[in-house]
C-alpha cells in the first residue's frame, strides 16, 4: 500500500526540469520566441480558435456590431529551419463567421481566411549577458472575401524585433515592431473610404514558465505561458489590447496546448480560446527518403 502510494504521488508531482527545445513555439500565445528552428528540422501546427465580440475584421467601425462569433475551423502553421539562422513560416485558415449588426442584419459565413509568409532571421544567440534577438518580417496574403467579411482583402505587411531571453527557470520574451493595414474602406458604416494605409505599433510581452515533469517514466512535461499583447496608434480604429495565458503538454517531438484570451479594451474580444498540436521532425531526413 505504501509503494502504491508513492507511485501515486510521483505520477502528480511536478519536477522542473532546465530542458529546452531550440527554437520551440510559444503557441497557443502569439508571441515570438527569437530562437530559430534548427538547420532542416520543421514543425507543422493544427489548431482551432473561438473568439467572441471582437471587431473583425479589421476597419469595422465601433458601434456597428450587436454581436459577432469568430471560429478558426482549423488554421494550419508550418515552420523550417534553414542554416541554423533563418527559419520559414508559413500558415493558412477557414473562418466560420456569425454576426449580426445594431441594425438587425445577420452575416452567416464559411469560407478561406488569409495565408500569411514570414521569414525570421537570427542576429545573436542567447549568451550572457545578452539576450538572443531575432528580426521576423512578412505579408498576409488577400485571400479572404471583402464582401462576406471574412478579411479585407488587402496585402498587409509586419516586421518585428524579437527578444528573449533566460532568468533562472524562467525565459521572458518580448516583440516590438510595425504592422501595415492595406485600407480597404469602411467593412460596416461609412465613416472614411479606401485609401491610406494604417500604420500600427505592435508589441508583445511575454513569461514562460519552467517544464514540469507530470510522469517521468512517459518524459511528459507541462509548461504555463502568458502575454500581453496588442496594437495601437490606428486613425481607424484599429487598436487592439488583450491578455492572454494557456499551457502546453510536451511529449519528445510533440505538443498539445490550451490558451485563453481576455480584451482589455472594447475592440478586441470579450473572450477566447485556442487549442492545438505541434509536431516536428527532421525534414532534410525526410527529404533525402523521397529522393
């Protein structure tokens, strides 16, 4: 009885343990870790998000909408490393959207979201006292419909600085950078037409806990994330704010997680949640195999 109870104990107990995985994704948050993925390895990410009442898409003007649902059905991520310094992303979703208007119109939609590329280079690792920084820059694709409010349809641009860094057993994170909104006119009301990009500021912040080891036997670990995030310095309503937390489960080469948002301001949702897996392998090993 005695040994079974201290199974029992060793199976819920938490051990931190200092492991970290190069260049690993901070998801189901939207910040950026400033570490790349290693020469020829990939990560391939499948999640699902759910965000309630928050002003999308993007140029919609306050007070126009009573309600709005927002599912990510699903949206698919793929990253690779290349020469140790430069990494790929690309990532894609469908969008199920429901919403009605103070006016009483309905808006019931299926259909593509946007593509987004980015490309993210490494400038120095993490060596004491410095911290590793990275610089990541790309486009959304206009791949989403204007006319069913799916996206704007427009090329946006981003380009971000990117800071992590270890204290203890915790790493901190930050992201600092400018997003281009292609104006694509007022998506509801008639407060501006088309024409003049919106310049925003963007920024992250960061903390990721130690992993925990939940059954060493399995080498299945737990990690707690959390952010504050956001824009700001629209001309068309386009600041957004939010808090956002979740937790990832670890096993070798795969990752499920779980995140919760909340807006801190009136444009950006009353609450969210994402969750998902992550899966990396060797993709040069996988590669010469086809050839």
């Amino acid at each position: 009885m005695l040994q079974q109870w201290r199974w029992m104990c060793a199976a819920v107990a938490w051990v931190p343990t200092a492991a970290l995985c190069q260049g690993m994704s901070l998801q189901p948050l939207s910040t950026h870790d400033a570490r790349v993925l290693s020469d020829g390895r990939a990560e391939v990410a499948l999640s699902v998000a759910y965000q309630r009442n928050e002003r999308f898409p993007f140029f919609t003007a306050p007070g126009t909408l009573r309600f709005q649902n927002r599912w990510h059905l699903p949206r698919l991520g793929f990253r690779a490393g290349a020469a140790d310094w430069v990494e790929i992303e690309a990532e894609y979703e469908t969008i199920y959207l429901e919403e009605e208007t103070v006016r009483g119109e309905a808006n019931w939609q299926y259909g593509s979201g946007d593509a987004r590329l980015h490309t993210k280079v490494r400038v120095r690792d993490d060596m004491d006292p410095w911290p590793a920084i990275a610089v990541r820059f790309g486009s959304k694709l206009p791949n989403a419909n204007r006319d069913d409010r799916l996206g704007t349809d427009e090329t946006d641009f981003d380009i971000l600085a990117l800071v992590s860094k270890d204290v203890g057993w915790w790493r901190l994170h930050a992201n600092l950078g400018i997003l281009l909104l292609g104006n694509p006119g007022q998506m509801l009301g008639q407060r501006f037409g088309p024409g003049g990009q919106d310049d925003l500021f963007v920024y992250a912040l960061a903390v990721e806990g130690p992993p925990w080891e939940l059954v060493r036997a399995d080498a299945v670990q737990l990690r707690l994330l959390a952010e504050v995030s956001g824009l700001s310095g629209s001309r068309f309503g386009n600041d957004r704010a939010r808090f956002s937390s979740g937790i990832r489960l670890l096993h070798g080469v795969t990752a499920m997680f779980l995140g919760a948002s909340v807006g801190l301001d009136r444009a950006s949702e009353d609450f969210g949640l994402r969750f998902g897996m992550t899966y990396e392998w060797d993709l040069s090993a996988w590669v010469e195999k086809i050839q």
